[in-house]
C-alpha cells in the first residue's frame, strides 16, 4: 500500500513537469511569433450594421438632417393627458380631501379639494386628469360631468 502511494505521487510529479515544460514551450513560441498587429484585431461596422474587416468608403456617407432623427420619447408638452370619468367615491369637505374611483377600472385617486369644483359631492360623476403626487398618481382638473 505504501509503494501504490508513492507510485502515485511520482506519476502526479511527473504530470506537472510535462504540464510546466508545455506552458513553457507555448511562452517560447507567443515570444517568437507575435500575435496578428493591432490593426488586424480592428472591425468596422457597415452601414447595415454588419461587421466586416474594411474600412468604410469615406465617399458613400450620406448626410442626415437633425430635424428628420425622430426621438424615441416624445415631449412632455408634446403630449395631452388623457381626460379620464370616474365618481367622487369618497369626500371630507373638513379635510379637502377625498378620492375617485376610476370608471373604467378599480383604481382609485386621490384628489385635493384645490383642484376640484367648490360644489363637489360624494356620488357626483366627473372627468379628471392625473399628475403624479408624493405617494402616486393625484386626480387634478377636475369637472362636473352631468
């Protein structure tokens, strides 16, 4: 048993030794042939976005206006906010508070007496629009519907 353990540590031995002469030789051989240039490792992206080895042909560019580049996201002042019904669910007069549930889903919106009509009652239909708050989304705008 004491030979087996000794016949396998020579052979372990003898495997990191071919393993350090080949790491050894690969080094030797990077050293005497150096990798492709720098100019070799560059790719270029045609105008259809495909990578390929040549440079782009200075005289195919076109020229692009700024106007015509459409923006993803368009502007805030851009964009009208959509009118939204619902009903006073709930209002404080002593608070000023109260909240509308939306009429085409279940969400609910909290509303500031400063944006609604001084007549304004639990049960009445109403149009809104929404703004985001502290704690999500306000009703504001807020108009008698009859």
């Amino acid at each position: 048993m004491n030979m087996a353990s000794t016949f396998n540590k020579k052979e372990i031995e003898k495997k990191k030794q071919q393993k350090r002469r080949e790491k050894e030789q690969k080094r030797e051989e990077r050293k005497n042939n150096p990798a492709d240039s720098f100019e070799d490792m560059i790719a270029y992206v045609d105008e259809n976005g495909v990578i390929t080895n040549t440079p782009p042909d200075p005289t195919n560019k076109r020229k692009i206006k700024i106007e015509s580049i459409a923006v993803s996201t368009p502007k805030k002042e851009d964009m009208e906010d959509p009118i939204l019904n619902g009903r006073v669910e709930h209002f404080n007069p002593d608070k000023g508070y109260g909240f509308i549930k939306h009429t085409g889903s279940t969400d609910k919106y909290f509303f500031h007496v400063s944006s609604a009509p001084a007549s304004i009652k639990e049960g009445n239909p109403v149009s809104f629009e929404l703004e985001r708050g502290k704690k999500g989304m306000n009703a504001i705008n807020i108009r008698l519907v009859n």
